[in-house]
C-alpha cells in the first residue's frame, strides 16, 4: 500500500507541474483522535485446550502532531499528511495460564500506530471558506507486551479510508491560513497469534475488528 501512495504522490505532483495556477500548500497540524475497536481473543491452557474467549469493544484517545503538503488551483487539490510520531492506545491486561506448572501469570499488551501517512483530495465549496476531504491511508502497528509464553508479530502497511470536512479562514494577506476540521476513519482487520495457533499450548489468538475513529485538527497553513 505505501509503494502505491508513493506513487500516487509522484504521480499528483508531477501532474502539478503542468498546471496552471498552481497553488502550493504546507501545513501543521494538531490532532485529537478518538478510535473504537471490537477485539476478540482466545487463550489456550498449557494442555492446548480453550480456556476462555474475550470479546469486548474499546475506545481510547490520543493527541499528536502532523504535517501535510498540497497542490491545486485553489478549488481542487491533492495532498498527502505524515505523522512523525506514534499513536499509542492504553496498557491492557490479561491472564495466562503456563504450560510449565499450569500457574496464572500477568500479561500486558500495547500498541503504538506509526507512520500513519494519508493521501487525499480536497475540494473548497464556494462559500464560508468550507472544504470537503477524502483520502487513503496506511500505518504500521507495533506491539509491546509482556507475555511468558511469545511475543504478537507487528503488522506493517494497515490500510484505511477516510472522509470529512472543514473550514479554512485567511489570515489578512499574509498568505496563511487556519483550517479547522474534522475527519473520519475506518481501518482493515487485523489478525494474530503469541506464535502458537488454534489448539496449541500456551496460545493467544486474536481478531481485531470494526477499527474506526474520529480526528479533530486544528491547522496552521501557508498558501503560496
């Protein structure tokens, strides 16, 4: 997925160059994202028998950072955003029971969702300074935990949609702007194991699904 935004990008930007008008964006950007998420995990005893099947739905939020790049004419545009740093959900917690003397031990679990980057089209509406966005996206999720028995593989290039809206108002003739807004997302399934799978000693197998959210983003902008 990321070899074909990459190409995306070449592709919008060399398509700039050969437009009239052109105007050029850069922008950064402060986030506020909420994201919901249905997970479902099996735990298998040190016999490799299902011991207990969870399956909840959990929401978290988290305050980051971005930037962003655009090219158009001034009403339709393409653009792509980058976050540097990590989205990282809360610790969570559970129960194991280990083959080696069938004793309960503790086990945590946390994800971080990195180089989360998203191409996009933008389209200003004639009146109030209102825009429309639509993009796709992709991140990689890494995985810390403490688990006695393996350790969850990371997973590399989970891709997702995304649409909103927003408002941008100029700054005198400055040539900067503010944008305020608010976007949607929706992210694929994802599927795992501690390295062990259905039916095996010690195993943990999860589903993750129904991976949506909301940002809310206030920009500083520079049209040139």
């Amino acid at each position: 997925m990321k070899k074909v935004l990459l190409i995306l990008v070449a592709t919008v930007f060399s398509f700039s160059s050969a437009m009239a008008d052109v105007m050029v964006t850069v922008g950064y950007s402060a986030n506020k994202s909420v994201f919901g998420v249905e997970g479902k995990e099996r735990n298998y005893d040190y016999a490799g028998t299902l011991e207990k099947t969870t399956v909840e739905y959990g929401a978290f939020e988290d305050s980051y950072h971005s930037i962003f790049a655009e090219v158009g004419n001034g009403i339709v545009g393409f653009g792509i955003s980058y976050v540097p740093s990590s989205i990282s959900t809360p610790t969570l917690e559970n129960t194991q029971v280990q083959i080696t003397n069938a004793t309960s031990t503790s086990e945590t679990w946390q994800a971080d969702f990195d180089s989360l980057m998203t191409v996009y089209g933008i389209a200003r509406l004639p009146k109030f300074g209102l825009y429309v966005k639509a993009g796709v996206s992709t991140m990689d999720i890494d995985i810390t935990e403490t688990n006695a028995s393996a350790v969850y593989k990371d997973h590399s290039d989970v891709d997702g949609l995304t649409v909103g809206f927003g408002i941008e108002k100029d700054a005198a003739d400055t040539g900067f702007a503010v944008r305020a807004e608010l976007m949607v997302h929706e992210f694929d399934d994802v599927s795992g194991n501690n390295g062990s799978g259905v039916g095996v000693a010690d195993a943990n197998v999860f589903n993750v699904t129904e991976m949506m959210g909301a940002t809310a983003t206030i920009s500083l902008v520079k049209n040139f």
